[in-house]
C-alpha cells in the first residue's frame, strides 16, 4: 500500500489542545476508551464531535433500532455495520457545510453526533463511532462479550482514517469499516487499509521472521539426515561405478593382447569396429 508511517492520533490531538482524559467537561473517546457520553478530538483542528445516546434522540433511536435488528437476525457485527450504512452516506464536503454552519468559523467546536445523523451523511469518524456506539451497547445488554474501540492511524500519502474495531472473547478481531464497504476479520483486510496496531505489526513481522528461520532450520536438518541416513547408498555407488570403470579397462586390455595375435589389416579393423561402439 506504499510507505507509511502510524501514531496514536488522540495522542497528537491531546497535545494539541493541551487536554489530558477530558475535553470541555466530556471524556475523550481514544483507542479502547468508552464512546457513549465522550468527545472525539481531532490530530488537526476540526469539530469535536459529542456522542451520548441519552442526551441527543437520534443517537437513542439508533441504539433502539440497532438492538431490534439483532434479535431479528442475531448477528451483531453485521448489525452494526448495516445500521451505519443506513444512516451515514459517506459526503465529505456535506460534512463540512455542517461543521461551518454549526462552529460559526471556529475550529474544536463541539458537535454532537445527532447533527450528522439528522442529515444522513459522514465521513470516516462519524461512522467508526455510530458502529463503535452499537457494539458498546451491545456488550453492555450482553449480547456479545469482548471489547470494542474506536482506531484511528495515518498512511502516507493517503492520509488519516478511522474505524472500529471489535475483538471477541477468543482475541478474534474484527474491523467494522463502513467507509471503505469492509466489515470482516482483520486479517482478511489485506490491501483495504492497514488496520494493525503499531504493537500487532511488530509482532507479525517477529513471527514472519520467526516462522522464516524455522524453515531454515527444518531444510538444514532434512539435508543432515540425508547425509546419516544414506552414506551406504553413496558408498555403494560409488562401488559400482569403480567396478564398471575396471570392466571396462580389463576389457580395453583383452581387446589390446588378442588383437596382437591377428593380422595387422584385420586388428585395425577390429580396432576402428570398438571405438565406433
């Protein structure tokens, strides 16, 4: 996917603002922090968008309705997914509109989710915290067991992106990506966007590395055992290609003596009939 280079965003956004666990009286949603009731900052100046089910209707009915859709069909990850795409077309220029209609030309202001919902479009963030929100609530009635987060990372030159990540009790993990249509098992995402953390992609390339000098380990010991296992078998062949090559002189001597016997015409003619054969 090219060069690229990852950082915890919340981490740059905090600095920025000069902000520590809070955010204008809210908690800041970072990587496997709460979503319900916080404020998702941005690593560059934009709004600060507010997501809390109580407070703002859309986001209660989109809880409601996300919870009635499971039990029809049981499939919570899916379920998370589909309702985001539902609600959220993807439209970054609408977004904008929003965020300067609503922050009068200031950056950091707090918008709530609702506001997005209300007109049916997003980008990224906005999607990553309505699926995040579901999954949150669907732990919470426990529906499912596991953990679930909102990520975020930048690849350059394409940029910053975000979504959410759910890992069930087994440590499976799944991305719930609304924006690029991908909803699946991370390992299945080669090629969409790189979803591992820092730490997981350390440890991938310890274990490719790992799993690379076992395989040097397993072809140097097959060619050891070739060598204890056949010695005999090169011995003997050796053997009896030592005897054919006396044969073969014993023959090239009896040939030599008894051609001296004979006439001189008749042994070159022998002579000339052996190296032709």
């Amino acid at each position: 996917m090219g060069d690229f280079s990852k950082s915890d965003r919340t981490i740059i956004a905090k600095k920025r603002l000069h902000a520590q666990e809070f955010y204008k009286g809210r908690h800041i949603i970072a990587r496997d922090s709460p979503i319900d009731g916080g404020v998702y900052i941005g690593a560059n100046p934009r709004e600060a968008i507010v997501v809390d089910s109580t407070k703002y209707e859309r986001t209660g009915k989109i809880i409601a309705q996300a919870i009635e859709r499971y039990h029809l069909t049981g499939n919570a990850i899916k379920t998370a997914y589909d309702i985001t795409r539902e609600h959220l077309r993807y439209d970054n220029k609408e977004v904008e509109n929003i965020e300067e209609k609503l922050s009068e030309g200031k950056r950091d202001v707090k918008i709530s989710l609702d506001e997005y919902l209300y007109k049916g479009v997003g980008v990224c963030r906005h999607m990553a915290l309505v699926s995040a929100l579901i999954l949150e609530k669907f732990i919470e009635e426990e529906f499912i067991f596991g953990e679930v987060s909102v990520d975020r990372n930048v690849i350059s030159p394409l940029g910053a992106h975000a979504w959410c990540r759910y890992t069930d009790t087994n440590e499976t993990i799944f991305i719930i990506d609304p924006a690029k249509n991908y909803v699946g098992r991370i390992e299945d995402a080669q090629g969409i966007w790189i979803y591992e953390r820092d730490d997981e992609e350390k440890k991938e390339k310890r274990d490719e590395q790992q799993k690379e000098e076992e395989r040097k380990r397993e072809n140097q010991k097959k060619e050891s055992q070739k060598e204890i296992i056949f010695p005999e078998k090169k011995e003997r062949d050796n053997s009896e290609q030592n005897n054919k090559q006396d044969l073969t002189n014993k023959k090239k001597s009896g040939f030599s003596a008894a051609s001296k016997q004979l006439h001189p015409m008749f042994r070159n003619f022998l002579h000339k009939l052996y190296r032709w054969s």
